[in-house]
C-alpha cells in the first residue's frame, strides 16, 4: 500500500484521467473528489461489495435455471417455444 500525506486542496493521480483531491480534512473524516472517466465505476466499499453479492447470486441462480432446463424433455421446450403465444397474449380456444 501506496501512503501518501496531502493538503486541503492537494491531488493524487492515478494513471491516466484519475485524479483523487482533498476537499476537507477534519473531525475524524476526509472528504476526497474523485474525477474518473465516466466508463469507471466508482462506489464506496461497502456498497461495491454488496453489488459483487448480488450479482454472485443472480449468477447461482441463473446457473440452477439452466440446469434446471437441461433435464426438460427437448420435445417440450418445442412445444413452449413453438406455441405461437407471446407473453401476455390470451386467446380462447376456436378463435
């Protein structure tokens, strides 16, 4: 780990178009403005690893779909692929 002491006002910068700047420094807290190129994501840690959960178990659970699917007859999922229904649309039956 990189320590660095800086001043109100004073910058850091990592590569190209990061940039960390002291705006205050006082009562047990530092306030940093960080400029970054907008395609940088940029989150508190807490909240990164939060997201990081999230998506971890999205991605568990679109694994147990998947399969979940492997053990469906091929011949239903033509019938539920083929059935010329969108999602929504009801029709009686002799229309």
């Amino acid at each position: 780990m990189l320590v660095l002491t800086r001043k109100n006002g004073e910058s850091i910068r990592v590569a190209d178009g990061i940039i960390f700047t002291i705006l205050e420094c006082g009562k047990g807290q530092v306030k940093v403005g960080i400029s970054a190129p907008a395609h940088l994501s940029i989150h508190r840690e807490e909240v990164y690893l939060r997201i990081r959960e999230e998506n971890l178990a999205a991605a568990q659970a679109s694994s147990a779909v998947q399969a979940l699917m492997k053990g469906v007859p091929k011949s239903l999922l033509k019938l539920v692929k083929g059935s010329g229904h969108s999602e929504g649309e009801r029709g009686e039956p002799g229309q």
